[in-house]
C-alpha cells in the first residue's frame, strides 16, 4: 500500500487488488474500507472471495460522498445479491456490463436504500418463462406498478426518488418510475441504466430506460407498458442537438466514463452540471 498528499494536502493511499488496477482512496474511503473488509472475510465463501472484493472496492472507488459512510452488511450484502442474481441471469454479460449496470445500489445519486432483496423476491416469479432480459423488463414494467402502488404523478416530492420513497408516497416522476424499473431489473440480474434528456423541438424533458439484452442496448418506455416498436418518444429523441450540452442525450453509469461525461440534470436548478457519470448516447437516438 502506497500513500501520498494530493493537491489539497489531504492523505490519500493506493491498494492494489488481486486481479485488478491499482485504486487511490482518500483518508474517509479508507477508514470505511478497512471496516467493510471485515465483513467481507466473515460472509465470504473461499472460492468467491476475490469476486466480492472486485465488487466491494468497484463500489466504494466510485461511491458519491455524499453516501459515505456505508454500513458494511449493507455494502456486503448488495454484492453478494448481485452476484448471485447475475448466476441466474436470462442472459449472459461481460464484467463491465454487471459492474456499471447491475451491481450498483442507485441509479443517479438518489436516496441510498434497501431494495434489492426485497425486489427478488416479489418481482421473480413475474418473468418466469421469459428467455431473454428485454421481453422480462417489458413483463415488470406491465406488473410492477400496482403491485407497489406506484404511479406517474408530477406532484410527486422531487425527481430523483430512491424506490423506497416513491413506495411511501405512491408516486413518482418519469426519472423516479425509471430509478424503479431499472432497480427491479438490477435485481434479477438484467442489466439496466437511466437514459434522458432536454427536448429541442418541445417545452420539457423526459427519463426512459435501457436494458442490455442481445449484446447491446434497447430502449424501454418505463411505466408505459410499450415494447421499443412502439413508443411515442423516440420521434422527438431523434430531435436533439448534439451541439449544445442540454440538449444531448445521456445514459447513466457508476464508474466515470473515458471522456469523463456527466449526466444532465434538467430538474437541478440553477446546477443542472452533475457529478453522476455518464455516456452521451445522443447519436443512437438522432434520425439516420
């Protein structure tokens, strides 16, 4: 282990992980680390040890501050959860597939909560007989909804709603439904992320989701129950303007992307810039 004193002066030491880079933390990550690291050596079974540390140190290298500090079981307990979700996958997927868009405990900064056991539970039965992780997101978007009793609902209490305060209130935001939806793939192993932006062509904004099914990304409207054939929002998508930050389109993500992209906050007045990483996956959308 290697520490030195960044820029601000303050402590900072680099681990280097078995099978993995070398990871610089800060004095607070690291206290929190050391404690996590016990419980990881009491829950771990021999042979998925170095998996679990993966997960446990991909989480917190990338972990907002604001979530800091985590408790241990809750960290250990999300990563084993998701491990053994993504055993029992539709599908198969490469490692920084499950790292940014199945492991991760939120989705864009919200609300740090709970809901990945309970989510299992409930939602597995309803993809039984699904072969693939699209045609089981689409199922979930069908059943969850009054299942939770939650709805679509501008007067909800603010966008980014964790699951847990949208189940309270019984309703949420385009962004909030999505936060969900991608929480319930997440946990059943399918992989999911938020994806949104400014409309140029009309007043107002929108959230949708995206599901990594047949090696690449498909579109899902969440919480209107509409297959990618058929949704009424891919028309103004096709609209945006690559030219102007607030008018890209963006994909969310946990660790930072290449070109260091940050989601665009539309509702975050007068921030709007973000810290959540993210892919600009405007040219997908654009009309060919």
């Amino acid at each position: 282990m290697d520490q030195q004193k960044n820029d601000g002066g303050a402590w900072a030491c680099k681990i280097k992980f078995r099978g993995g880079d070398d990871i610089w933390y800060n004095v607070r990550q690291m206290k929190w680390l050391l404690l996590l690291s016990f419980a990881v050596v009491a829950t771990t079974p021999a042979k998925g040890e170095s998996s679990l540390e993966r997960d446990v140190a991909f989480l917190l290298s990338y972990a907002p501050p604001q979530d800091l500090p985590l408790e241990g079981g809750f960290v250990t307990n999300n990563c084993l959860l998701a491990e053994s979700a993504r055993e029992t996958a539709l599908e198969r997927y490469p490692d920084e597939i499950y790292l940014d868009y199945v492991l991760p405990y939120s989705v864009i900064r919200e609300e740090v909560c709970d809901w990945r056991g309970e989510f299992r539970e409930r939602f597995s039965p309803l993809i039984e007989g699904c072969t693939n992780g699209y045609d089981a997101a689409v199922l979930l978007d069908r059943r969850i909804w009054d299942m939770i009793n939650v709805h679509y609902d501008t007067r909800r209490d603010k966008a980014r709603q964790s699951p847990r305060h949208s189940m309270r209130i019984g309703m949420a935001s385009c962004t909030g439904i999505s936060i969900i939806l991608i929480d319930a793939c997440r946990a059943l192993g399918i992989p999911a992320r938020l994806v949104g932006c400014c409309w140029t062509t009309i007043p107002g904004n929108h959230s949708w989701v995206e599901i990594w099914s047949g090696g690449r990304w498909r579109v899902l409207a969440s919480g209107e129950k509409e297959r990618e054939d058929n949704i009424w929002f891919l028309d103004y998508a096709a609209e945006a303007d690559p030219s102007r930050i607030e008018t890209r389109i963006y994909a969310s993500r946990w660790s930072p992307s290449p070109e260091g992209t940050c989601f665009w906050l539309t509702w975050d007045f007068p921030r709007k810039v973000s810290d959540v990483p993210a892919d600009d996956v405007t040219a997908k959308y654009l009309r060919k």
